[in-house]
C-alpha cells in the first residue's frame, strides 16, 4: 500500500467498498490496533507497494485490558482462505508467563499444495487439525 491508502486502511470510517460494497466502514485494522494498544501491547504495519503487507499486533496477556485468546487456530485457518492474488503468512509468537512458548509460521502457498487447495471440506478439517497441533502446550 503506499501511505495514502495505509492511512485509509487504519482510519474506522473509511472503506474500499470492494469487498462489502454497501459498507461505509471498515473497521478490522481499527479494532485491532485500539484492543491491542488497551491491553499494554502495540502494533505495526509494513508496507511497499507492489510487493506485500505486514500486520503485527501484540498485547500483554497480563494485562486485565487484553482480550481472551480465543479460537487461535480457527481464526489464523480463516485467515489462510482469504483470497487474493498475494501470499498469506501466518507468524504466531508467543511467550506468556506460565505458559510454553509458541513461535511458528504457516504459508497459504504450501498449505494449499500440501492439501491440493483450500476450499475442500476435508482439505479444511485436515487444515484446522493442522493448525491445532502446532498451539498444543508440550
């Protein structure tokens, strides 16, 4: 994206239209940032146009502002079938007190290749398993 239209990505009251054409708002990127930012943590996005998109967020899980963790691996799976004409890389890192520390990447392209797409019923449970294995405490 170049600063322009990452200024439109973070801004609540602003949409492409594209996806939900009778949407006035867009307020992913907005919720993520104000969540994370409650909870002590932060975020940043790096952008170039023409070669890619990197949105991190962290939050203290100590934290009485943070979120549940919820559906980790739910979440990252649907993230996975977005489509669209670019890469999907998942990076999970974790370091929580009292819990094991998780630090993995998942990529859309060699899921999909693994599993011969990701629109299959059974490519998708086989996926979630996936994913699920890889949050497992050891």
């Amino acid at each position: 994206m170049t600063r322009e239209e990452l200024a439109r990505a973070v801004d609540p009251f602003v949409t492409d239209g594209i996806k939900h054409p009778r949407r006035k708002v867009g307020l992913g990127l907005p919720f993520m940032i104000q969540a994370a930012c409650q909870a002590g943590g932060g975020w940043k996005i790096d952008s170039e146009k023409g070669r890619g998109t990197a949105v991190e967020a962290w939050f203290d899980a100590g934290n009485i502002d943070a979120p549940p963790e919820g559906d980790v691996p739910g979440m990252f799976r649907s993230a996975l079938m977005f489509e669209g004409p670019g890469e999907v890389v998942i990076r999970r890192l974790r370091q929580a007190e009292g819990r094991p520390p998780l630090d993995y990447e998942a990529r859309r392209s060699e899921l999909e290749g693994a599993l011969g797409g990701l629109r299959d019923a059974g490519a998708l449970a086989l996926l979630g398993r996936y994913l699920r294995s890889l949050e497992e405490d050891e």
